[in-house]
C-alpha cells in the first residue's frame, strides 16, 4: 500500500475522531432520541463525508472512520458528564 492513501485515511479518521468530541459533549445536554439530540449526533458526517471526498480517501475506511466517531461522541459525552459532576460538587459547597 502507498504512503499517501494511508496519511489520507489517517486524516479523515483522526478528523472523523476529534470532530466528534464536541458533538458528543452537546449531544449530552439535550434528552435521549430528542430531535436536538439526533441532530448533534449526525452534524458531523457532512463535514466528513466532505472531507473525505475532497482528499480522495479509500472506501475501505469507512466502518473505521464510524467506529472512530462513535468513540469520539462517546469521548464528548464522557467530558460533559464530568463536567457537570465537578460542577455539582462544587456548587455543594459554596453553599
């Protein structure tokens, strides 16, 4: 395999990944199946699905690049979940 189609799929996947992160921590603050919610969970496959076309990047990557968006979601949610346990202790004793 050439080098340039692997720093291709490397780009879309590190992007398919870190572009997720903030997503997953707004999916977080809105209900489970709300419209909110389905909207952040996909507002980032236009932007890979361009990216993607843009660089030329192999096929072969997608369920790669899937799995590492859901990761990257699940990262975001993760952050925003503790953020608001820090928070709520926090404001516990400032009381």
């Amino acid at each position: 395999m050439k080098i340039k189609p692997l720093i291709v799929d490397g780009i879309v996947s590190l992007a398919a990944l870190l572009l997720n992160v903030p997503f997953g921590y707004k999916r977080a603050t809105h209900a489970k199946f709300s419209p909110a919610w389905f909207i952040w969970l996909h507002a980032s496959i236009p932007f890979i699905v361009l990216l993607r076309y843009v660089l030329g990047a192999g096929s072969w990557m997608i369920p790669v690049n899937i799995a590492l968006a859901m990761i990257g979601q699940c990262i975001g949610a993760r952050i925003h979940r503790r953020h608001m346990r820090a928070a709520s202790k926090t404001s516990v004793f400032m009381q």
